[in-house]
C-alpha cells in the first residue's frame, strides 16, 4: 500500500505540477492569440469568450497602422548586430577569464558581477547625456551599443561556465602544434561550444527583440522605431484599442515562436551544458 501511494504522488508531482506551470504559461499567450483573431465588439463584450467567427482583420489592421515592415527591419539590425558583439567579444572575454592567467582577472569577474547587480534604469540618465554629447542619440548605432553593453556580463558568465570544462589538454595540444591563443579560441573552442554560442545568439536576439525601456528612451524617430515599441501606437491618453494590442502582441512575438521551435533541442543542449560544464 505505501509503494503505491508513493508511486501516486511521484505520478503528480512529476506531471501535476509541469502541467500547472505549462497551463499558467501558455494561458496568457493562448489568451493573446484568441484576442487578436477574434471581432473587436466581441473582445469589449467578453475578452476572455471564444469569438464567432476568426478574422486576421486586427492582425492586418494592426500591421499597417504600426508599420511593422519597418519596425522589423530596424529590430532585426540591431538583433544582427548586438548579437555579433556579444558573441565576439563574449566569446573572447570568456575565453581569456576560463584559460589564461593574469593579473586582474578576478577584479574583472567583481565587476561584472556588480554590474549583472546594477538595475539598468540608473545607467538611463547618464547615457542620455553622454549619447546626447557623441551624437548617438535616436541612432541604431547607440541602441546596439546600449544593448551590447547590457547583454554582455550575463553571456560572458555563462559562455565562461561552459569553456571552463572543456579539458585543458586540448588547449596544451594546440599550442604544441604551434597554435596561438586566437587560433585556439577560433578553430577549436568555437566549435566545441557552439551550442552555448547558439543559445547565447538566441538570448540576446530575444530581448533585443523585446526591449521596450531603452528602444523608447532612446529613438524618438518613427523611421527607426522598434518592434517592442509599437504598441504605443494604439495607446492614446484615455483609452486603448486592446484588439490592435494584441495584434501587434502577435507580430511581435511570432518569430521568435517559430525560431525556438526550429531550434529548440540546440537551444536546450546549449542551457543544459553551459550550466553543467565547470
């Protein structure tokens, strides 16, 4: 009798509470979805009902009223870029705080710690008046150096997890061969930890993507205005059109929807190991 209430309460803790946290998350998505093909008069009259009928006339609506073409063009840019940045100089800070030895290294690791610790609204009003004074304001330039700075401590910590447990052997190896240290990082870390490097590419280019607080501080040109920030477009001062907003909820996040779903067994490897490792 004891076995089999121990093998009951296995059974529901292994798959009642995934299921209680897989429901809680997907609910407000799933919410998102229903809302944004459903009629506008039925979501005032019952937002949380099934619609009538499903119409893609928000979604269509909403496209063209935030002119998301655009803002696509500009988040992928400063996604391409500020993933390029931390990936490459992640990688090679990470390398160096792994495998060599120097002075000041764990002076460095102290202060990216305390950054990671640092809320970024207080870097808001000193960037503004520096980007003001190198001309960087309403700028993509200053948004992927804003972005690269912010995203970097985080990756450097996780990328240096997963190099760390790589055999320092392979390394010695290569410099036996003649290999230098930038040799060794590119033809033989750079393969070894390309999951970690996937997973980091796509961390970064997700909140990039989703940034709302810097992306409105620091672009005021609707020309160069970001998805995360064209919501505002269908907020006015009293009231909101919730249709459109969750229209644009869609937009937004649909990509990123189906590139996890294409990558998501390199996107777990990649967590898994670079948390393990080290």
């Amino acid at each position: 009798m004891g076995n089999v209430m121990t093998n009951r309460n296995r059974f529901w803790g292994s798959h009642l509470v995934p299921l209680v946290v897989l429901i809680v998350t997907l609910a407000p998505i799933f919410l998102l979805f229903l809302n944004a093909v459903k009629p506008s008069d039925e979501f005032t009259a019952n937002p949380f009902g099934l619609p009538s009928r499903l119409t893609l006339e928000n979604i269509s609506t909403a496209w063209t009223m935030g002119e998301y073409g655009e803002a696509y063009w500009n988040s992928i840019i400063v996604g391409v870029c500020t993933v390029l940045i931390v990936c490459t100089a992640g990688g090679l800070c990470a390398y160096a705080l792994a495998k060599l030895e120097f002075r000041g290294k764990s002076l460095i690791m102290l202060l990216l710690f305390l950054v990671l610790s640092v809320p970024m609204g207080l870097f808001l009003v000193p960037l503004f008046y520096a980007w003001i004074k190198l001309n960087l304001m309403d700028t993509l330039q200053g948004l992927i150096l804003i972005y690269s700075a912010i995203y970097l401590p985080f990756n450097i910590f996780l990328l240096r997890t997963y190099l760390i447990g790589i055999p320092k052997e392979i390394s010695e190896s290569a410099k036996i061969d003649g290999c230098n240290e930038l040799q060794i990082f590119g033809k033989i870390m750079l393969p070894i930890a390309k999951p970690v490097f996937l997973t980091v590419s796509l961390l970064t280019g997700l909140w990039t993507w989703n940034e709302f607080f810097f992306a409105n501080a620091f672009i005021q040109n609707e020309d160069l205005k970001t998805v995360a920030t064209k919501y505002l477009v269908f907020v006015g001062n009293y009231s909101a059109d919730w249709s459109k907003i969750s229209a644009a909820g869609v937009i937004s996040i649909l990509p990123f929807i189906v590139i996890y779903f294409l990558l998501q067994r390199n996107f777990i490897e990649g967590m898994a190991e670079g948390s393990i490792k080290g």
